[in-house]
C-alpha cells in the first residue's frame, strides 16, 4: 500500500510517498529532505498526533470565551472526544494563563491549559 503526503516537519514541504505493508507497517519512506521529514511520515502513517485548540465558555468574565489548548499532542482519533469534554464546559472567571482546566482530558495524560487571562 501507498500512501502519499506534504511534510509539514520544516518549512520545504517535501513531498513525501510512504510505502506500508497489508497490517500497517512503514516498509520505506522517499522524498524527504532531511530524517525529520522520515520520522513525520512514520509517525503520521503509525501514530498520528495533534494539538488541540479551542474555546470554552466562560461566566463573569471580560469576554464569553477563553482560548484553551492541549498541553501536548494528543492522538488524532482522540480529538473529537475531547472536543465533547470541552463543550459541555463552563467556567467562572477569573481564570489565568497557563492554568490547568482539565487535568489527563479523556485519559490521554494530557491537560487542557488556558492560553489567556481572562
């Protein structure tokens, strides 16, 4: 099987063409500039992972909303889920930059941390 993708590792954008085997397994990586493009594919192909961000509602506040993002990345087929979690939230203001909204959201071992004050 073939799969063919734009690296987004660096700011070249090397087309990338993986070739995997009938379970899943990265048989070979071409097209890549340098290894971070290699390791992109692998992980995209085997693991993909992104960062979340988002909003969430907020009473007594400056603003109704407050940016909010993932602490780190967090698998791909985990996001909607997440974003479930998310929109059934409300805070109360004051909230602070960099404060921890959701401790290990959806059993991923990653938080949601506010990116503003508000």
């Amino acid at each position: 099987m073939k799969k063919d993708m734009i690296c987004i590792s660096c700011p070249l954008g090397c087309p990338l063409s993986v070739e995997m085997d009938e379970s899943g397994k990265v048989l070979s990586v071409s097209g890549n500039s340098c290894k971070r493009g290699e390791q992109y594919a692998i992980d995209e192909c085997t693991n993909p992972v992104r960062m979340l961000t988002t909003t969430i509602r907020v009473h007594g506040g400056a603003l109704p909303m407050i940016p909010v993002k993932t602490s780190a990345p967090i698998p791909k087929g985990k996001m909607m889920e997440c974003m479930q979690v998310i929109n059934r939230m409300a805070l109360d203001a004051p909230i602070r930059m960099g404060e921890v909204i959701i401790c290990n959201i959806c059993d991923t071992g990653v938080d949601i941390i506010a990116t503003n004050e508000l």
